[in-house]
C-alpha cells in the first residue's frame, strides 16, 4: 500500500518557544498530537530527531526497517529519512528536534561534533543499561532546564549541552545497531559525495566537478543526490558553502572581502549575490542580523 509522506518542519509544529523554528524539546504524546499520528502516518523530517522513551510498546519503521519500541531505548532520525509508528499504545518520553544551523550555532572545527560529520552515519537506536540511561537522561534534563529558562547566552548554552548529549549518544552506540550501508551502493556514492564536498567546496562548486571524481555521469549523481536528500547535487554543494559562509560571518570579525576569497570567490560581488540568493540577506545583513539575534534572543 502506497501511503502519503508528510514533510515535517519545526515551524509546522506550532511552538511557543523562542527557539521553535531552530530546537524543540516536547513531550512524546504532545508530539504526536501535533503531527496528528495515527497507523497510516509517515513522516520525513527537515531537522533531526531523537525519541527518548520511559515506557513504550509497539515499533518503528525507519527507511524501511523495524525496531522495537522498548524503555531505555533512544531512536535517532535522520534530516529526510522517512519513518512511521506501528501498533504503538499510550508511549511516555520526550522528543528532542534540532536543525543543523542550530547545532552549528556554537562554531567547532572537531570533526567529531561538526555537524556535517559527527551526525552522518550516527546510529538510529540505542538500547540503554540502566547506569548508561542515567548518564544521558540527565544530560538531557540539563537542556530541558536550560530549554525552559530564559536567560543570558540560553541559546550558546543549549548549543554547547546539545553537542555533549550527541557525543555521549555515540559513544554509547553499538556498531551492530547501525544500519548496513555496506550493501547498498548508491548509499556509498551519496556518503562519498558528501565527503568530498566537506573536502573541496571551497575549490568545486558545480556537479560536474564531483561526479569527475566519482566516475558519474552529473546527471546519475544529481538523481542519486536528490532521492536520498531530496535535494539536488548542486543545492547539496551551496549549503555546504553557504553553512562555512554563516560560521564565518557569525564566529569570526573576518571581513566580507576576506570571508569571500576564504571560500574560493574571486569576486566580492558574486559572494554576495551567491549569500543572497540561498538567504535572502547580504552578508553584511546576515552578520548584523545574527549580532542582534545573541543579545535578543534571552
């Protein structure tokens, strides 16, 4: 039976927080309240996702393999990955939601919490001992106390506890709790694409270039890129620009001049319109933007 994918996005959720468009931290039966869950639903989410579950029954279906809901047992979602609940009762836990712009917000060049890394291939399950439960559980309760409070550098501090959460969530991860990618070669290509453009996307910023390297045709690797990303080869390349443009011009006092020749630019004004066109905001206006937003945002 074919069922409708309903694309999720923080904004859809209709939060009061602050941060609601960037991190959301709820309850699971509020959670799925909002998104209107029921047998037939199935969901990609635009942000990553991780459930939390105190007491649960029933499963999960993530890119088409089952797990079982149990306590103790956490669920990572994936940006795009689609998922959907089977035979799940009145299940009790939490659910913590984050963009990737969010988690950068707080720049680090570790490639084991960098985004574009440490969140790649994490696993989708964890299943706890109880001495590890607690270790997690109260780093999480951490961020949902400094989630509900509304104070100076909230936001830095969220960010900050959210990558040690992440960490200590990979270090608990198991390897036989991965998924297999071994098998699946048009995965392999879609995780080498994305290497090499955390590579070289300073220097390649169109298709052809990477699919060179692959031994691709641009068109295979744009339809391999935009089935498993949901979008496009070369839209995947400009984030990644766009993603080091913002760190620069948010964690840095590098000029616009500097920041453009830094990202392989010859020319300030093609930066600018290149910034412009994924944001809709000049550097300059990005950078004073997100000034105002860290004194705002308390």
């Amino acid at each position: 039976m074919d069922h409708k994918i309903q694309s999720l996005t923080l904004s859809k959720l209709k939060t009061h927080s602050a941060m609601r468009n960037e991190f959301v931290i709820m309850p699971f039966d509020e959670f799925t309240q909002k998104i209107q869950s029921d047998s037939d639903s199935h969901f990609k989410n635009k942000f990553y996702t991780i459930f939390l579950f105190k007491a649960a029954e029933g499963s999960i279906i993530i890119d088409h393999q089952e797990f079982d809901l149990k306590p103790l047992k956490f669920f990572f979602i994936n940006y795009n990955q689609v998922y959907h609940f089977k035979d799940f009762q009145s299940n009790v836990g939490d659910v913590l939601m984050f963009t990737k712009s969010f988690y950068n917000y707080v720049y680090t060049g570790n490639k084991m919490i960098k985004s574009d890394t440490a969140l790649n291939d994490v696993a989708p399950y964890l299943l706890l001992s109880e001495e590890s439960e607690i270790d997690l559980s109260q780093t999480f309760e951490e961020l949902r106390r400094e989630y509900l409070k509304n104070k100076l550098l909230r936001k830095e501090i969220i960010c900050l506890l959210l990558k040690v959460f992440v960490l200590k969530y990979i270090r608990n991860s198991n390897k036989k709790n991965r998924i297999d990618r071994s098998l699946n070669h048009k995965k392999e290509i879609v995780e080498k694409f994305g290497y090499l453009v955390n590579h070289y996307y300073k220097d390649l910023k169109t298709t052809s270039k990477y699919a060179e390297k692959l031994n691709l045709s641009p068109n295979y690797l744009n339809v391999l890129i935009k089935e498993s990303l949901d979008i496009s080869a070369g839209q995947m390349i400009k984030n990644r620009v766009i993603l080091e443009a913002q760190r620069l011009l948010m964690h840095t006092t590098l000029s616009v001049i500097e920041i453009s020749y830094e990202l392989g630019f010859n020319d300030n004004s093609h930066f600018g319109k290149y910034f412009k066109s994924a944001t809709k905001y000049s550097p300059n206006e990005y950078r004073l933007l997100k000034t105002n937003d860290s004194y705002n945002d308390i």
